[in-house]
C-alpha cells in the first residue's frame, strides 16, 4: 500500500499553510524529525526540526499533531479544544492527525519532575495544557500580526473568532492570511487568555474520533495491512520466571498457512509465522513446548499472599507526618490481588525491519519507549525507529508496555518481511504485566471525640517501577507512592501519620493498572475510615466531615457527592468514600441492596469531581462512569492466581467481566473550579470499591476486607 505525505517544509516552501513550532518547558531544541505520517511506505521529503506544530491549511483547516494516544478517554478531542481555544479557531475545521515518536511530543509528567511521551497517568490534558494554550496563542498572534501588516492597522485594533481575523470593516480568514503569516517570526511569549475568556473549554462539542469509529475508517490495532506481510502470534513461557527447554513442531507445521516455527531469539518464546491469522492460531495450538519453571517453580496464590503478609513488618517509614504513632485503638489487615488489564483489544503490532530504517504501528501508549526499546534490536539508531500509533482498543496501562512491539521487531527482523503479530486472548492474559497483588495492615488511635489521632499503616507488595528503573531509585518516593499514595499523604486531619513500606521481590511481571496506587488504596483507605468511625459509633459521612474540616477542597467535594445522593431509598444501604488521584478529587456514594442469599445489587453510584478547569464535561462523566464500572467489575470478581508462576485464568470464562446488566445508574457532578486541570481517566475507579463495601457493610453487618467480593456475602 502507499500513502502521500507531505513534510512540513514541502507545505511551507508551497506557500500553502502556517506551521507554528512551540517549546515543550524543560525540553531541549531537538534534531530533524522523519515526517512521514500515515500508514504505507516511505515518502520522500525533508523535515523541520520543531518541538511540535500546529498547521493552518489553506482551505482554513487546523491540524494538531498528537502525541498522546487515544484509547476511548477522548484526547482527540480534548487537546484539540485546548489549542483552538487560545487560537480563536472554528473547532468544526480542526483535524488530528498522530505525532512520531520524539521528544518534541513529550509532555510534561506534572506530578514528579521530567518529561515523557507515554498516554497514562491521566496526564494528557494536565500534561499538554500548556505547551497547547501557548501553541494556540503563538499562532493567533502571527495571524494577527499578517492582518494588521495587510491592512496598516495596529494589531490592537485586530480581532479574532471562528477562525477569522476583523478590523473594522476589513476581515480576513486565517486560511486567506495563513502565507503571510508562515513568514513572521513566533513570539516567545504569547498573552494567553484569561479562564473568564473561555467559549470552548467547558462545552462539549462531539467527539472528532467518533466518526471514523462508526462509520468503520478508524484504524486499530490489528487494521494495517502491508503487501507482502505475514502474521504471526507467540506463545511465552508460561511460567514467569522460566526458561525454554525443547519444541515438538511437527503437528503445527502441518497446519495449512504455517510458513515457520521458531524460538524467538532474545525471549523465551516460541513463534508461529503464517500466511494469515488464522493459521498462526492454530499453529500455536498444535505446539508442544517443554519449559522448566524456574524461579516459579512452587510459587502459587497461597504462597505470594503468605509472603505479603511475612513482609509486613519488615517495611521502611515511607512517610510521616506529627510525631510517633501512639496507642492502637483499632486494627485491620487488607489485601488484593493480582489483577489483569484485559483490554478487548489484545496486544498487536506491525512491524517492518528494512536495512535503513524500522516502521512500527501499533496501539500503543508509550510511543518513546517502544522507540527506544525496538532501535537495537533492529539494529538501527533511534532516530530510523518510526511509530505510527493507531487507535487503541482499550489499554489500562498495559499498552504502555513494548513487549508486544520488541517481539513484532524481532519476527521481521527472523523473516526479512513485514509481520503482523496478534496476541490471542490466551497469551494475553498469561503473559501480562499485572496489577500488583498488594497486603496492607492499618492501626489507628482515637481521641476521646473519637476521632483518628493516630494512625499506622504497614503495606508490602512488589512495585511496579521493578521492570523500569535500577534498584536504587526504587526506594525514591515516586515510585513507592505507586503503592502507597493515598494512605500516604491522605486528606484526613490526623496528628500522627506513618506509612512503611516492604518491596517485596517475585518473578511475577508487574505493571501499572487502571489508577495504579488507588485501584486498592481507595478501597483498603475507606473501608478503614468506616471501621474507625464504627468504633468511635458514629456516623460515616458525618465521621468524615469531621475529618476533612481543614481540607476545604476535599470537604466540598465529599459534601457534593452527598447531597446529589439525596435521600436513601426504602430497602438500600449507602457507603461512601473520597479519594485523590492524579490531580482530581472524587467522592463517590454508593446505595446498594443484598438479598438473603448474599446477591447484591449496586443500585446507583454518585459522584462528586473536582477535576479543576475542565475541558469537554460530557468527557468527564463518560470516564467517572466507565471508571465505575471497571471499579466494579474489579471488586466482584477479577483476580488473576497462579500455579508454579503460571496464571490460571485463559480467558473471560474464568476471569470474569462485569456484564452490562450489573451495572447501577450513575450520575455525576462535576464541582466548579479554577485550579489546574487534574486528570480524568482513571480519577473514578478508587473510591467505588469502598463505597460498595461500605455499603455492604451497612446492609449485612459484614466487613469486606479481601478482594474480589466472590462469594463473601453467601458464605
């Protein structure tokens, strides 16, 4: 296939459009970037050596180039509402179009220093919220600038909107100034506007990746197609930890379409290569392959929760705030398990291996990373390393990983063609880079008004920052706080805080997951507060009010959550929670019912976010939604076990997802705010889980302290 592409300096030198160049903070001026964009062969054409751009075209279109990943939470959407709005332009005539790897489309990561190009974290908007305002801006002022040229007037007395320019009675679209413009200089510093200014930010115009993904043009990750290619899946060693010992072939290679079988040089995996899926498919599940288990020979569910909880006391003070903890009033142990991202869409690649130069699409969140890490296996320098990034079919964190990529290189490279490699659902829940199984042990002292004066909490499972960074900076508190944060540093006014913390080493693969640190600290937090205010025989929203007095913002949100909740249903119980993450603060209440023989019924779910200076609000709530039906869905009954480091769940069947039929009504209310944005995508999910075991509580008498619920409330 081809496709045609056009460099930014072929568009320039045809006078045809503005580009505008804009410096992420903290980033470094970089060299040429390959240009090509799009899906099929290399196109000839030299490149600009910006940071990132936006284009004015002559038909008035505005093209943002993306560096993140759209996966559902509706970055194509937002991002380019970010930049229109300072632009003045007409929103209807902006496009996206996807950005390479490069560090010109790093943002910046917000919650600890540096910069990156990785979608997760619920970083897009806090990231690129910036670096796009002072991209649309430097542009509005260039096209300002060519008007007031054009007309002889001040550019004070110059006007923008709907992407046209007005002086008096003279005006001029910004595709009719856009030439002229090309060729002036981009202020440094561009005047942003002021909030109050706003007409974008805050509506909610529809989606621009809706479209191509109802009417079936929106390219995924299995959709490229390249002549010639071929397709291929893998089958890792199922035990984490293991090795390859031998290959018995001879049934898959008789399968018709299978071109070749090999072990994989570099993994210990084993490929099947075919002329088309299918045959790959069923190859791989002719193979027979030995493996020796290794390190995870013995390692089961029983073993890594009885390691946890040994590892208790062996933690490092991870935080502390007043003085020693004293007396412990109350005390509870809390633990959940591994879990899995189960993406319906599982991990595929293209790649092709050529002698000058590697070309990769895929759905990835991690573009700079798969960059980085495919170069040398291609052998072949960073800068000949080319991502093209398709939609995402849901990711969660685990399309932030390359393994998937790594292995598509290393196929092409083996063949010498292009390869498509598709994970089937089997290998994608037995190789996977799971939510950490986590065990934590809270002690609290009350006060004689009952509330938490002190409190203590012990915490051990491995970190995720394990597959990514030397030994030594794992003790650094960015990478602890992916286990801790929000029973450390929580809201609660309480004297006395302390928080260890035990990294506990097992050849399980571990990753980040949905909301990361407050997929299990929302829960083990507020089920604890609740235990707490049961001692002290009081009230659980009034305990926290009480609580929260001096975190106003927080004490806001939870008394928004509670009074969109309204009264309580004849026949429910309620349980409620807040909790902080990623620069947003959700307070969720939850009405549930529980029938004699344990059924329950979550009836409804409200939420209360405070996400700061919003962008698109009909995308805030559909994310608090799914957030709480994946939260959901979580707590019920996903858990990934194990047996000699082999995971036993192959398939929806026996990792079960929350079907559409449980779920509750939602409704979400988003608190009005000026501060900086926070992020949206994962902000939901921690506070459901305890507020449903809350609410259990409430209705049953029986406190929830393990994950998933299973059959807790019929046993």
């Amino acid at each position: 296939m081809s496709a045609v592409n056009l460099s930014r300096r072929a568009m320039l030198a045809s006078a045809a459009g503005l580009v505008v160049g804009f410096a992420m903070p903290g980033c470094a001026h970089l060299p040429v970037v390959d240009d090509t964009i799009g899906l099929g062969l290399p196109h000839p054409g030299e490149s600009h050596d910006l940071n990132a751009y936006v284009r004015v075209a002559p038909d008035g279109t505005v093209t943002l180039r993306m560096g993140a990943s759209e996966m559902g939470q509706g970055v194509y959407t937002s991002l380019p509402m970010i930049l229109a709005e300072e632009l003045d332009a007409d929103f209807a005539r902006v496009r996206v179009e996807s950005a390479p790897a490069d560090r010109a489309y790093q943002h910046l990561n917000v919650d600890y220093p540096g910069s990156s190009q990785v979608t997760g974290g619920s970083l897009s908007v806090r990231g690129y919220w910036a670096a796009l305002r002072e991209a649309g801006a430097a542009a509005r002022e260039m096209l300002v600038a060519a008007a007031a040229s054009r007309w002889g007037v001040s550019a004070a007395d110059c006007v923008t909107g709907a992407g046209t320019v007005r002086s008096g009675d003279k005006s001029a679209t910004y595709a009719e100034l856009a030439a002229e413009a090309a060729l002036l200089p981009a202020p440094s510093k561009p005047r942003l506007k002021d909030p109050s200014q706003f007409k974008l930010l805050g509506t909610s115009p529809q989606r621009l990746d809706l479209p191509p993904k109802v009417n079936g043009t929106a390219v995924f990750g299995a959709d490229p197609q390249l002549d010639g290619m071929l397709h291929a899946t893998i089958k890792h060693c199922p035990h984490h930890g293991g090795t390859f010992v031998a290959l018995d072939d001879a049934a898959a290679r008789k399968v018709p379409g299978v071109v070749d079988i090999f072990k994989v040089d570099g993994i210990e995996a084993v490929a099947v290569v075919a002329e088309h899926f299918w045959a790959a498919k069923k190859g791989y599940e002719a193979l027979v392959v030995t493996w020796d288990a290794g390190p995870s020979k013995g390692l089961d569910s029983v073993k890594v929760s009885e390691t946890l909880h040994g590892s208790l006391d062996l933690g490092r003070k991870a935080w502390k705030h007043g003085n020693a903890v004293g007396a412990t009033t109350i005390e509870s142990t809390f633990e959940v398990p591994y879990l899995d991202h189960a993406p319906i869409e599982t991990p595929t690649a293209l790649a092709w291996v050529q002698p000058d130069r590697c070309d990769i699409w895929a759905p990835t969140q991690a573009q700079q990373f798969v960059q980085m890490n495919a170069a040398p296996i291609a052998g072949l320098p960073a800068s000949k390393v080319f991502i093209h990034t398709t939609f995402l079919g849901g990711g969660f964190g685990r399309k932030g990983f390359w393994d998937f990529t790594d292995a598509a290189v290393r196929l092409s490279k083996h063949t010498g063609k292009p390869v498509k490699l598709i994970y089937t659902r089997e290998e994608a829940f037995a190789f996977g880079y799971y939510r950490p199984a986590t065990v934590a042990r809270l002690r609290a002292g009350l006060g004689a008004d009952g509330l938490i004066h002190d409190f203590y909490a012990q915490m051990a499972s491995q970190n995720i920052g394990q597959m990514l960074v030397p030994e030594f900076l794992l003790g650094l508190e960015a990478f602890i706080g992916t286990v801790t944060d929000g029973v450390m540093h929580h809201p609660y006014g309480v004297a006395n805080s302390q928080v260890d913390y035990a990294r506990v080493e097992l050849p399980i693969p571990v990753g980040w997951w949905r909301s990361v640190h407050g997929s299990h600290n929302g829960f083990i937090m507020e089920s604890f507060v609740d235990e707490c205010a049961l001692a002290a025989k009081a009230d659980p929203i009034e305990y926290r009010r009480k609580l929260l007095a001096d975190n106003p913002r927080f004490l806001n949100c939870f008394n928004m959550a509670v009074e969109a909740a309204g009264p309580l249903p004849a026949g429910q119980s309620r349980g409620v929670a807040i909790f902080k993450s990623f620069g947003s603060i959700v307070a969720e209440v939850a009405d549930v019912s529980v029938s004699g023989g344990g059924q329950l019924k979550v009836h409804r779910v409200t939420a209360a976010v405070d996400a700061g200076q919003i962008v698109h609000p009909d995308t805030i709530k559909a994310q608090v939604e799914s957030a709480i039906g994946h939260g959901l869905s979580m707590m019920l009954g996903e858990a990934i076990t194990l047996v000699d480091g082999a995971v036993q769940q192959s398939n929806f069947h026996n990792y079960p997802l929350m079907g559409i039929a449980m779920m509750p009504d939602v409704q979400v209310v988003i608190v009005p705010s000026r501060e900086a944005p926070g992020g949206i995508g994962e902000v939901g999910l921690p506070p459901l889980p305890g507020a449903v075991c809350n609410a259990i509580f409430a209705a049953t008498g029986k406190r929830i302290r393990k994950l998933p619920l299973g059959n807790q409330l019929s046993s």
